[in-house]
C-alpha cells in the first residue's frame, strides 16, 4: 500500500462537531486515493504481487467504510456504549495501522476512545495444497486466541474453532473458492478457546498453477467483533428510541383523551347561573406546554352550586402523563361533589389534602378552590401553595392577599385558611396556574408583572373570552417552559 496514502494529513482536533466532520471528509478524500490504486492493481490479473495489492486495498476500503460508519455514529450522538460492548476493548484489538504496514498511530487513533475499536485486528494466511503447507501471519494468531508454538490450521481443521451454525458457510466459502476459483468475500464467527465469540471476515483467492489447478489459497481475516457490536447496539438503541416513541404518544394520547372527559365542556364562553339573571361571564382554556410533549395535571373548573352560588377553582398536580391526569381527575371529582355537599373552601382544601396524602399514588398538587354568592357580590376562597387570584378594577390590577396553604399532599392534618373579598360589578377575576407565567424554569415574578400590566387591555375588553385571548397572545408563545390553565370570570352588573 503506497506509503503517501497517509501523509501528510492535517491531525484532527477532539472530535467535537466541526472537527468529526472533518474526520469524515479526510476519511472520503483518504478512501477516493485508495480507489484509484484499487483501479491500477487490477491491471494484470495474472500477477501475483498485483492481486495482493488490490487484496490490501480491498481490505483498506473496508476499514475506511467502517470508519465512517464510526463516525456518521459519533456525530450522531450514538457512542459505542461500554454497556452494549461487551467485547474485546481498543487495547486488546490495536488500531490496525500494521495492515498498512506502518507501526505508527494513525491519525484517527484518538476517536475509538469514543466509539470503540474502529480499525480492526487484520491477519493473513495461505494454505498450500500441494505440499500442505500453513503459514499464519502473527495477527491471525492473536486474532484465533492460538498459540503460535500450536502452529496454524489447516483448512479442514478451521472448522472445529467456527461456531456451528457458521460451519456450513465456510465450507461454502472455501469450497467455491478451491474448485470453481471463485474469490472468498464473507463473515464467520469462531469460538475461541476463553470461549469468547468473534466476528471474522475473510477475503480470499485461489492461486492457480501453470495447467491452471488451485495449487494455494491465500486469505485476509479481519476481525469485525467491535464493528458488529455497535452495529447491533446502535440498531437496538434505534428500535429502543422507536418503541419509546410509540409508548410516548399513547400515553399522550390517552392523558389528552381523559383531560377532555375531566374537564368542563366548555370552551367558549359561559354565563352563571344559566337560568337566572347573569352573574358570571366565564372563559377559560387550557394551554399545553411549549417543550414537553406530555400532558400534565392542570385543571380548571366552574360549577354552578346549589342556591345559585358559584365554584371557580384552578389546580395543578406535579407530574405529566396518564398517572398525572388520573390523579387530577380523582381530586377534581372529590372538589366537585364536596362543594355540592356545601363544604366551604378553607375545609375543602383540608379534605382534599387529606385525600391525596393517602392516595396510592402519591403526588403533590397546589389549587384555590373560590365560592362566589350573587346576591351579597362576596368571594370566599382558600388557596394550597397556588398563585393568588389577580383582581382587575377600573383599569389596574392588583394580587389578592393570600390567606396561609401549604401544598396538598405535602403534610398530613394540614389546615387552610379562608379569605373574603367583596367585589363590584365589571370587576374581573383571573385564576391560572404557576405555569403561565413561569418561563425558563423558574417563577421570579415578572410573568405576574406582565399579566398586570394588561388590566387597561382588559379594561376596553368586551368579555372574558376577550379577556382570555389576550393573555394567550401574551403568553403562549415558545417562552412557555410547562403547560398551564387560565379562567377569567367578570362580575355582571
């Protein structure tokens, strides 16, 4: 093999990106040299020399196919995991480099610390059929777990080292190639002594005497263990991701098919009590999140109780998926038929954190839970660890004081207090969840800021729906890092 073929190539720099991305197109430009020798070795196919030649350059084009496989790996993000390899490591293999007849490290030596050995253990042997003559290269040896001081095989010993099922396609191989002088191109696995299993692939020819009878065979037996190990592991990791996937939008699925049973039917907007004089305009909508693909437990709710009295609540539990929206549906039932019962907010949210803190599947939720009477204009409300409702009046907006909640599930016994606040007719109410006004991970107050700062905007609103699409302009952009509910209920003259 041309001593040039591997000059004077720049050394890569660590592979990140941009430098794999050089390995591969040195390694394309290296492959497109060792082409073009491949073409001039071919010339005289009755030269011994020159059928070893082209041999080499064959074996050299497989090397560097395998390479780039490493590589379009490497940048793919898909390392040769130690957890998946269970074979021979790079120390036991070597780089390849004496198949090209140099001993120096070559210049992607540094990259199979990340993906594994990428030139494999090369050996060759001839196998003489007139005198019986063996002679193994030092490699094939090490490559056979064989002791040199044992001697090499011959070739009807071969098969007592090939795995069982392989035994039938090498006879095959060796068979064609002695009788009908067909070239040997094809991959066995061998049993070695440790009883470790390898993968060889062998390229071969007949050597022909004068009248034309196979007097010799010789073969390159490269040792391709690693190379199919990862091959293997990165198809399984491939089929993992595709069945991950798969489960992925099932769940998907089902959570979106059980929030649309939980929650209200619905979606435009809604006047409270429905059969008397208008109280409430209500609005609300769910807003799923910007970067998650799951669906999570938030809820919002409205519920026209007895005595034409009115429950708001909005909610949210921690978690995302089917075992997330189960679990919102279960408290959302609980809240519902509790405020039927009469059960004021304060006591509600005890019962509620009493009952997820004894469910099976344990979980943290944060809510307010809003009782309005139309006759007195009064709210009462209780709150677990959630964002206050934000009251709109004449153009400002303003927080209202929280009264003391912890987080439902969070402590057992927990109790919660209840506020009251008299509101006016065309004041406007908003309840959401933290997952609104949350962006990049973390609630530092400038997303309730921002949604204050709208109160002149709603102001000149005609209704809650308005009002709702508003905040969804505002809000529901990519910034979003978590899905979210909004209801916005105005108070009717």
């Amino acid at each position: 093999m041309p001593s040039h073929l591997f000059a004077d190539r720049p050394a890569p720099q660590p592979p990140g990106r941009g430098s794999v991305d050089e390995l591969i197109s040195q390694t394309r430009r290296l492959r497109g040299d060792v082409d073009a020798v491949r073409r001039d070795a071919v010339m005289d196919e009755d030269d011994p020399q020159g059928r070893w030649q082209r041999a080499l350059c064959d074996l050299a084009v497989h090397q560097l196919d395998d390479l780039g496989t490493h590589l379009g790996q490497l940048k793919e993000g898909i390392p040769a995991s130690a957890d998946l390899i269970d074979g021979p490591g790079p120390e036991e293999f070597g780089t390849g480099t004496e198949a090209f007849g140099t001993e120096e490290p070559g210049p992607y030596e540094h990259v199979a610390e990340h993906t594994g050995s990428l030139l494999s253990r090369v050996g060759s042997a001839e196998w003489n059929l007139l005198t019986d003559e063996v002679v193994w290269s030092e490699e094939l040896y090490q490559i056979f777990g064989r002791s040199a001081e044992n001697g090499p095989m011959s070739l009807d010993e071969l098969p007592s080292m090939v795995f069982a099922e392989d035994q039938g396609l090498l006879t095959a191989m060796v068979t064609d190639c002695l009788i009908d002088g067909r070239p040997i191109d094809g991959e066995f696995r061998i049993v070695c002594s440790d009883g470790r299993v390898r993968t060889l692939h062998m390229m071969g020819e007949p050597v022909l005497d004068a009248d034309g009878c196979t007097a010799s065979m010789w073969a390159v037996l490269r040792d391709v263990s690693e190379l199919r190990r990862t091959q293997r592991a990165v198809r399984e990791s491939r089929d993992t991701l595709a069945r991950r996937q798969h489960l992925d939008l099932t769940e998907r699925r089902i959570a979106m098919e059980m929030q649309e049973a939980v929650l209200p039917p619905w979606r435009g907007p809604l006047a409270l009590p429905e059969d008397g004089p208008t109280a409430l305009d209500l609005a609300g909508q769910y807003l799923p999140s910007a970067s998650s693909a799951l669906i999570g437990g938030d809820w919002f709710d409205a519920l026209e109780l007895p005595g034409d009295r009115m429950l708001l609540s909005v909610g949210d539990l921690t978690g995302h998926g089917v075992t997330a929206t189960s679990t919102m549906a279960m408290l959302l039932g609980a809240l519902r038929g509790m405020a039927v019962a009469g059960i004021r907010p304060g006591a509600l949210m005890g019962h509620l954190n009493q009952l997820l803190d004894s469910s099976a599947q344990p979980a943290l939720g944060s809510a307010v839970c809003c009782h309005y009477d139309p006759d007195s204009r009064m709210l009462s409300w209780a709150q677990a660890g959630h964002p206050a409702p934000l009251l709109f009046r004449g153009g400002t907006g303003q927080m209202l004081t929280q009264p003391d909640g912890v987080l439902l599930g969070a402590t057992t016994g927990a109790e919660y207090e209840q506020a009251e606040v008299g509101l006016l007719p065309g004041d406007l109410l908003v309840l959401h969840t933290d997952g609104l006004t949350r962006s990049a991970g973390a609630y530092d107050g400038s997303g309730a800021d921002r949604l204050l700062a709208l109160a002149p905007r709603f102001d000149a609103s005609r209704s809650a729906q308005e009002c709702v699409r508003l905040i969804v302009e505002e809000f529901g952009g990519n910034e979003r890092q978590d899905d979210a509910c909004v209801m916005v209920a105005r108070i009717s003259g």
